[in-house]
C-alpha cells in the first residue's frame, strides 16, 4: 500500500505541476469570465483517461495506474476547480450554467474519443 501509495503521490506533484502550468500560459481574466484553464485541463485530463484506459500494459499494473491514473490524472484534473469556479460564476447565471454544462459534456465526449483512439492502435 506504502509503495503504490508513494508512486501517486510522485504521479499527482506532477500532475498538478503541469496544470499549475497550463494556468500560467491560460490566464483567466476574472472572477466573472469562463475560467479556460480549468476547462481546458479537465477536457485534455478526460481525453487522456479515455486513451489510457484502452492500454492494458498501464492499466493491469498497479504501480503504472496508480503512477497515470490515480497520481498524473488526478493531480491534473481537477473537480474542486469546477466547483469553486462555477460558485465564483453565480453573479453571472449564463456563464456559470454552461461552465458546468460544457465541462460535463464536453469532458464525457472526449473521455470517449480517447477511447476510441485507444481502441485504433
């Protein structure tokens, strides 16, 4: 447990590094615009989770999904975002509502495109 354990922890320092950086390069303006960062994350994240799960070599080990999935993946992706940002959104109800919308449905829609990408190699 200790070993798989240390394995995503190393995993999500990396994750969350990379979308600490992407936030870096995605600026958003203010409290009351689409927060694109946060957005563009979890769809690139959903994308990637589809496309690893096709991948048997990742997924029946335990130290490679702990490392990918729960550790990279997690620490990328990220809900608290979503729902601190959709709270930060209420002042503006259009915005707010399609953040959530576009995020659920558009995130599905890529966990399944990296699926089907998967499933091609």
């Amino acid at each position: 447990m200790l070993k798989f354990g240390f394995v995503a922890a190393i995993g999500a320092a990396l994750g969350s590094l990379a979308r600490l950086q992407i936030s870096y390069w995605i600026q958003t303006p203010s409290e009351t615009s689409f927060p694109w960062s946060t957005f563009l994350v979890n769809v690139i994240g959903a994308l990637l989770i589809g496309l690893v799960a096709c991948y048997p070599k990742i997924m029946n080990n335990e130290a490679r999904r702990h490392f990918v999935v729960t550790g990279f993946l997690g620490g990328f992706t990220t809900f608290s975002a979503i729902a601190v940002e959709t709270l930060n959104l209420a002042s503006v109800p259009l915005i707010s509502i399609s953040y959530v919308v576009a995020t659920f449905a558009i995130g599905i829609a890529a966990t399944h495109i990296g699926t089907l990408l998967g499933d091609r190699r």
